[in-house]
C-alpha cells in the first residue's frame, strides 16, 4: 500500500508505520542517511506508546468498574457488599464465577500492535454469583437490573478515545524530549 493511498483512506495502522520504522532500522542503506538522533528517536517511540496505552487503560477500566459500582448502589438495596466487590478489572485471569466484558484491546485492529495489551472488567464472584441474575434476569421472574453491559455501552468511547489521546501525546512528548 502506498502512502498516498494509505492517507487518501485512513486506514495506515499505527503496526503498519511500526513494521516500517523497525524496517528502517535493519536496513544499511537507509541507515546512513539519517541522523542518528533521528534513529534513537524512532526507536523509544513504540515502548513510550504503550506504557502509555497501558496506562490510559487501566485508568478508563477503573472508570468503567466505578461508574458499574455506582449503578449498583443506585439500582439495589444495601446488602453485604459482595456484589459491589466483586467488580473490578484485570490483565490475566478473570476470578473463578465472574463474567466479564471480552478481551478489551487497544487499537483499530483490535491489539494487533499492542498484543499484550488485553484488559478484562468483571462482575460476580463465588460469592456474588448471583451478578449475572441481575444483569440479564431469570425464567422465575427476577427481572434483569443490568449493570454491567450499560456502563461498557456508556463509557466505551471515552475509554477508546482516552487510549489514542494519551498515545498520541506521549509519542510527541517523546519526540520533542529525545
């Protein structure tokens, strides 16, 4: 694909301008016109990205699992607590009896250039099991009360564009700072 045609469309990913820059790099002919500050530049910008990735996304996953919590508080009456603990985020595995939103990735391509980047937000535990029956209801007439999938819906584009703000900023900061 072109340049031209990649900004005519939009659809250059942040992997493929990565897969370009590293392929700079190994190569000699290239190598020897450009200076080598330019070079050291380059290279910090895809470790610089995705701390930054990684951190705007465990802050928007924090912001989805209090904005998850305070549905709860505001849609059921004060029990013991188990199901307002029982929300909450992370980068392995989800506790045994929660269910959780998929794998959310950074990126177009859903975390092709940050692979290792995968967040869950869960709901429920071995003592909250019963999460589920408020989110989607029972055959036996509990009527569903969610509140997992209307946080997700609500603040999901907040989370995406909090990810690429931050990515954008911490790559020209680390240009400028070199």
């Amino acid at each position: 694909m072109s340049s031209r045609s990649s900004a005519n469309t939009g659809v250059a990913s942040t992997a493929a301008i990565a897969e370009k820059i590293n392929a700079c790099f190994t190569s000699d002919s290239l190598m020897a016109h450009l200076n080598p500050r330019i070079v050291a530049k380059l290279k910090q910008i895809p470790a610089v990205a995705v701390d930054a990735a990684k951190m705007a996304m465990e802050e928007g996953a924090e912001e989805i699992c209090e904005y998850m919590r305070n549905l709860i508080r505001s849609n059921f009456k004060p029990g013991n607590g188990d199901l307002l603990k029982s929300v909450g985020w992370t980068w392995g595995d989800v506790p045994p009896g929660s269910f959780m939103i998929d794998d959310i990735r950074n990126g177009k391509n859903k975390g092709d250039q940050y692979a290792t980047l995968r967040i869950k937000i869960y709901a429920g535990s071995k003592t909250a099991f019963y999460a589920r029956f408020h989110e989607f209801g029972t055959k036996s007439g509990l009527p569903a009360r969610p509140f997992f999938f209307p946080a997700w819906k609500a603040k999901k584009a907040d989370f995406k564009k909090k990810i690429r703000a931050r990515v954008k900023t911490a790559i020209k900061e680390a240009w400028r700072n070199g």
